[in-house]
C-alpha cells in the first residue's frame, strides 16, 4: 500500500493511483453479462497507520472498464481519538449511498430525455453505538446499529409529477448503494492470522 499520502501534511484526501495493488485473498474476477445483468465488484485494498490514531488508507477499484483506481485516507473525529483529517468511514458510506443514488438519477433524465433543471439530494443515517469512548459504560458484546437512513431528493423539473414518481421508483430500485442498506446481503468475514 502506497503511504506516501500519509507522510505528507495536507495530503490529498482522495487521488487517483496508477492500479489497485495485488491482492493475496480476493479473487479479482472479469465483469460480465449473464443472468439478466451485469455482474462487477468494487475490490478494496486497505490499511490502518498503528501508532498514529485512526488514520487508515484505502485503494479501491471497480473492475470495469473505465473505472480508475483512487487511493482514500479516512480518519475518525476527535471523540474517539482521531484527528479529523479525513472523512470517518461512515462519513463515507453516507456519501457513497447519496452518490450512487445520483449517479442513477443522472443516467435515467440522460435516457429519457426528462426536462430536469435541478438534483439535489439530503440525507441522514441515524446510527446507535455501543463502542469504546462513544459511550460511558460499554456492555459486551460491543454492537453498532444503523437505525435508519432519510433521504430526501430536491427535483426541480416542469415533468408531470408521475414522470418524477416513476423516474424516483425506477432509480431506487436500480441503485447498489441504497439497496445494499435496504436489504440483507451476504457477508462473509475471514481471518487470516499472522500471514508469512
């Protein structure tokens, strides 16, 4: 992993690299179409600086084509011992959710040709931590708990408000990002310990 981003004050938070480094675990498979879609992963490769609060990298790239490699520093707020350099991780899946969501809200007025002026998206994710130094006496097991997200979407457009309707429904269902906090997905966590 690069570390060059973090030995520099007032580093680029994000920057494109040249490619994901080599990863030992996770299979980087060839994106492709079956089963009624187009099959891709995000591959992520990072990083935690010990001794230096929750300073951590991160590269990530999705294995399509056109789609570069971006290292990202991520860090925590004060309260827990961070530095608040960097976005926190949740600060992260906010925006990667928001993201996403506008990405396909582009795509469909691109291919339908809607009369849309203006996007703009809020949004909240409610979280309930029962972790070290978020709260005074933390009972076992240590439990996070997202407790639900509110998104509210700005459309300034003179489309009628069916067309609006349906482009929201059509792109909420469309989108990876909010459907991965909508429904349960398999996750599957491996521990490789003390690696030669």
């Amino acid at each position: 992993m690069p570390n060059s981003s973090q030995d520099k004050p007032g580093a680029a938070i994000v920057r494109k690299v040249k490619a994901l480094p080599g990863l030992s675990k996770i299979q980087v498979g060839i994106p492709d179409r079956k089963e009624g879609g187009f099959h891709f992963q995000v591959n992520l490769s990072a990083e935690a600086t010990l001794g230096e609060g929750f300073l951590k990298t991160a590269t990530v790239q999705a294995n399509v084509p056109g789609c570069g490699a971006f290292e990202l520093l991520c860090d925590e707020g004060t309260i827990i011992g961070g530095k608040d350099s960097a976005p926190a991780p949740l600060d992260y899946l906010s925006a990667g959710i928001a993201f996403c969501f506008l990405s396909h809200l582009s795509i469909y007025i691109d291919q339908t040709k809607l009369n849309i002026e203006s996007v703009q998206v809020e949004q909240q994710m409610r979280f309930k931590a029962g972790v070290y130094k978020m709260q005074e006496v933390v009972e076992a097991p240590h439990r996070g708990i997202c407790e639900g997200i509110d998104t509210v979407v700005f459309i300034k457009s003179d489309e009628p408000r069916e067309v609006v309707e349906k482009m929201m429904s059509v792109c909420q269902a469309a989108c990876m990002g909010l459907q991965t906090a909508m429904n349960a997905v398999p996750v599957k966590m491996t521990l490789v310990y003390n690696k030669p």
